[in-house]
C-alpha cells in the first residue's frame, strides 16, 4: 500500500504504478518542508520585534549591499523570488515609513527603482543585528560547518535549476 491512500477509496492503480518518494526521500523531503516553513515563520517573528517583516528585510537587506543602495523594483522582485506584485505592497509599506524611496529608472526612465534612505539604512542595521542572531541561533549553529556549506551548495544547485526553466513566481 503506498503511503497515502484517502480514508474508505481503493486505489486504482498498483504500488507500481505510483511514483512515490522511498521512506529515506519521503523523510528527508518532509524534514526540510516543516524545518524550512518553522525557520521562516521563527525569522519573521523575530524581525518583528524590530518592526519589520522577513520580506521586508530581505528588500532592504538587498538596496543596501546594491551601489548607491538603489535597484530596480523588477530585479528586487526576481532577486527574492517574490511577485513584483508583492514587491510593490513591500515597497508602499517601506515608503510610509521613511526607509525607501521610489523614482524613476536612471537608466531609461520607464522602470522603477527603490533608493534606501538614511533611515531605512539606520533600520536595516538594527534588524540586521536581530536577524544574524536568529540565524546563528536557529539554524548556523546546530549544524556543522561542513553541512551548512552543503545545504548552501544544494540550495543553489535547486535555484539555478529553477531558474533555468525560466520558473518565477
């Protein structure tokens, strides 16, 4: 019998015929779908002690290693996998609070960009001492170097992979 099977149904097809992870690969899968999900949800709870969301510091995390703390809406959307819609809802809520500016793309002047402000700068400072601790603390170290190193190349190999097949959200 497979793993799953809906309660009072009969499968139709045979154990064979369904494409079923093994026991060790259902583990590991389902580990890594409650650890990452529990991580998330630890980390954005955490920021918001501070006052911001983990999408949030993630956008200003990433205006303020970019030059000039300035990147277009777009690249930022495609840089944190996130929808450009909800960039843009990220963006209207960093702006009511003085962290970001929006103008027109320097470039060609038809897209958009965000700027960090002196304070948003001083902001994503102070979240950053929050948000490194958490990490340490609830992910860096309980692992060892040489895993964290491989969950960072595994991770990678996944994203390239996505991102060849043109997969954006």
């Amino acid at each position: 019998m497979p793993p799953y099977e809906p309660a009072g149904q009969q499968a139709a097809a045979t154990d064979a015929d369904a494409p079923w992870l093994a026991a060790d690969e259902q583990n590991a899968w389902r580990a890594y779908l409650r650890g990452s999900r529990l991580l998330e949800v630890v980390l954005d709870a955490e920021l918001q002690q501070v006052g911001m969301s983990l999408a949030e510091f993630e956008l200003l995390s990433m205006l303020s290693e970019s030059p000039d703390r300035v990147m277009r809406m777009s690249k930022l959307a495609d840089i944190t996998v996130q929808s450009r819609s909800r960039v843009t809802h990220a963006a209207t809520r960093l702006e009511r609070r003085g962290w970001v500016e929006r103008r027109k793309a320097a470039d060609d002047g038809r897209g958009i960009e965000l700027q960090l402000t002196c304070d948003g700068w001083t902001a994503v400072q102070e979240a950053a001492r929050v948000h490194v601790e958490s990490v340490q603390r609830h992910l860096v170290r309980l692992i060892s170097p040489e895993l964290f190193v491989a969950l960072g190349q595994a991770m990678g190999t996944v994203e390239q992979h996505l991102r060849a097949q043109n997969y954006n959200p």
